[in-house]
C-alpha cells in the first residue's frame, strides 16, 4: 500500500519538472515521466488489489501516452522549422 504513496509523491515532483522546466523540452520530459508513472501506478493498483481489468487501462495509458508525445515532439520540431524559414 505504501507503493501507491511513493509512486503518487514522484508523479507530484514530475508535475513541478513539468510546470517549471526551463526549455519546452524539459516539459515534455516531465509529461512523458508522468505518463510512465501513471502507468506503474495502475499496474501497482491492479496488483494490491488484485483487479485484473486495471491492466487493459495501464496499456491503453501507455499507447496514448506514447503517441501523445510523438506528436508533441513532431509540433515542436515543425514550429522549430517554420521560425528559420
């Protein structure tokens, strides 16, 4: 049970990197070490409390978390691209 606690103050400490990072880079760190949080989060929960079904949840969580990132990374480098045209 104190797993859940632990993994909830580290996703807390991400969410500042997120928050404060001084590049854009550093924030999309931070949203991307939150999504794998989350994840061993709900695969935690899923085991403490034996709910299997949570498990569906934790591999929908990470291919969103996974394209979200991919995509933020793709905007970012095009908006890098248009300023020096």
């Amino acid at each position: 049970m104190y797993i859940l606690w632990i993994i909830i103050a580290y996703m807390l400490v991400f969410a500042f990197k997120t928050i404060k990072g001084p590049t854009i880079w550093d924030r999309l760190l931070g949203m991307n070490l939150i999504f794998v949080k989350t994840i061993i989060f709900v695969i935690a929960y899923a085991s403490v409390f034996d709910r299997a079904y949570m498990l569906d949840y934790a591999i929908i969580s990470t291919l969103f978390g996974f394209i979200s990132v991919i995509f933020i990374t793709y905007f970012i480098l095009d908006r890098a691209k248009g300023r020096k045209k």
